[in-house]
C-alpha cells in the first residue's frame, strides 16, 4: 500500500511540472513599423489573455466533481470523466461508446474477446500498481467487489462499486453505470434498442419452439466434466427470464448458479434443445478439441434425445460466460440462428 501511495505522489508532481511548463501561444505580427509593434503587442497581450482564459477554463473544467452514492457511502467523482477503467464491466463502456483505458484480464479465464477492445490488459490477478500505471480518474467495479478491495481501487482513483441488486439485470447496470459516466442519454438510446430487438426474438422464437425444454451446458475440458447452468446463472438465466425459452426442468429448479453433473446424471439431460460451450479457449483450441471430442463420443451422450436430433448447439464460450448487454444481445443473434428455421 505504501508503494501505491508514493507513486500515486510521484504521478501527481509529474503532473503539477507539466502544468508550469505549458505556454500560452505567442501573438502574430503582420504591421510593419511602430503601429505594427503597437499592435503585435495588443495581439500579443489578448491572446496570452485567451489562452490564461482557456486554461482556466480547462482547469476549472478538470476540477469539477459531484457526489454519488454506492453501498460503501458517497464518492467524490469526476463530473466529466476522461479515463475510465471499468473492472469486467467494459462491455457496458463499449454499448455506451467510451473506450476503457484497460481491459480485465485472468490468466485462467483470459479476456471477453467478444469485445474486440485494442487496450493494455489489466491482470486482477497481479498487482494493482499496474492499474496506477494508466492513470485512472475513475474506477467503477462488479458488485462482488469486497470492502478490502474497493478501498485498495479507491487509493488509485475515485472508485464506484455497482449495487449487488441490479447484477442480475443487464440495462439496469447500464443505467447505472451510465448515470456515474453523466451520460444517461446514451443509456436510454442502447436499451430501447436492445428491449426492441428482444421483443422481436421472443416472438420468433415462440413460433418455432414453443414450449420445447432449453438446457446450458458447459464442457469442462479440463476435468472432462459437464456443467449444467440454472435460471439464476448471471450469464445465461437471461435466455430463460428475459427471451422467454423454456428451462429444463432440471436447470429451472437449481438453486445454484451452475452444477456438475457427475456420469450417471448424463441420461437424464434430456432437454430438447441443448445449447454447449467450452469453459476456455476454442472449441479447437489445443487444450480442447481432443478431450472434448472424447466426452461427446460418450455412449451416454450420444443417446440424449437433443443429440439423436442434432439439436445441440455449439457456441462461443466468450459472451456466453458474460452477462453483459453486448453479449445478451450476441446470444440472442445465436438462438435466432440456431433455433428459427
């Protein structure tokens, strides 16, 4: 902590020398002679005068904060922020047009590549000196964040932590997250949008599935195990709650977010539709493509009512492990495609 405090001290008397050095542009002189000298002089004095002006206003405008309230109190934050880092929230900056300064990052997840951001990664897993480094004036992290952390991001730069209640509910937290960045505006245009499209694929694909049982199931390549999602996954419940598919009675009364279902369980996933991603990597990634290929050459899989059907659906693990509005919006492009007809 001491580290972070010295250099945050070395960063801001960096800044206060580049502050002394910056120079108001000199004034032109086209007169000749002593009116021209007069004059180049008057020129000279109004535009030092201008640009005193336009650096006070830049410096006024720099200065200005306002108070917002999250769960750990109020937070001093920048009314116009410039240099945002959103901690697994950058799929919100992207629907809403702003560019995060980094991009969250683990070295066993890897990154929401879905995002296509071209920004330094920030390692959660490492130190946050790395983060100090870019020069955040406003942090805005997941509501998982705990006390200890959030007043480790709060000595780097003001830091908003999102309430736990809205987790669940994608345009809830762009609400929010855009009220914080003082653009709600934006907000109100990306989800009357998103509720449109939303209610257009619902209608879609009632037509063509009806009632027809939906399961989420992830491979976990590494144990060579199956992960069944329930209605309260953050990433996946959305399907269920918000597009309208039918659960799998089994995914529907799971209180957990996920579970492992253990070999003998396998015969009864007999959902109808059974949508499969890989927990990491690619579907051919090197990691992946052999113990994958292995576990769906089970017998027991292969004997699934979705299977003998081809009504299993490979998708990309990266927006489907995000619950975010850009990736609920991907996955509702991959239902359209793999179940209207």
């Amino acid at each position: 902590m001491a580290i972070l405090l010295a250099v945050m001290v070395g960063l801001a008397a960096c800044g206060t020398d580049s502050d002394k050095k910056e120079q108001a542009p000199a004034g032109e002189n086209t007169t000749n002679g002593a009116q021209g000298t007069e004059d180049a002089a008057k020129g000279e004095n109004e535009t030092a005068a201008t640009g005193d002006s336009a650096k006070d206003d830049e410096a006024a405008g720099q200065s200005e904060t306002r108070i917002v309230k999250d769960e750990f109190g109020d937070v001093e934050i920048p009314a116009h922020p410039k240099r945002v880092a959103a901690i697994y929230l950058e799929d919100y900056l992207k629907a809403l047009e702003v560019t995060p300064i980094v991009q969250w990052y683990h070295p066993a997840w890897g990154i929401q590549d879905y995002l296509g951001l071209d920004v330094p990664q920030f390692d959660i897993s490492g130190s946050l000196e790395a983060l100090l480094e870019q020069e955040p004036d406003l942090i805005i992290v997941d509501g998982v964040v705990d006390a200890a952390k959030y007043e480790q991001y709060s000595k780097i730069a003001p830091t908003y932590r999102l309430p736990e209640a809205i987790l669940q509910d994608s345009t809830e937290i762009l609400k929010t997250v855009a009220n914080v960045l003082g653009v709600p505006e934006k907000a109100e245009k990306v989800v009357a949008a998103y509720e449109q499209k939303v209610a257009d694929a619902k209608v879609k694909l009632s037509q063509a599935i009806g009632k027809e049982t939906v399961a989420v199931i992830r491979i976990e390549a590494g144990e060579k195990t199956f992960a069944l999602f329930g209605i309260k996954n953050r990433y996946t419940g959305v399907i269920y709650n918000k597009f309208g598919l039918e659960p799998f009675p089994m995914a529907r009364d799971m209180e957990a977010y996920h579970e492992v279902i253990s070999e003998e369980i396998i015969p009864e996933l007999d959902a109808d539709h059974i949508i499969i991603f890989p927990s990491n990597g690619e579907w051919d990634s090197e990691e992946n493509k052999d113990a994958i290929a292995e576990m769906l050459d089970n017998p027991l899989w292969k004997s699934l009512p979705a299977v003998k059907n081809d009504q299993v659906y490979r998708m990309d693990r990266s927006h489907w492990q995000s619950g975010a509005i850009t990736a609920n919006s991907m996955k509702l492009d991959d239902l359209l495609e793999a179940l209207v007809k």
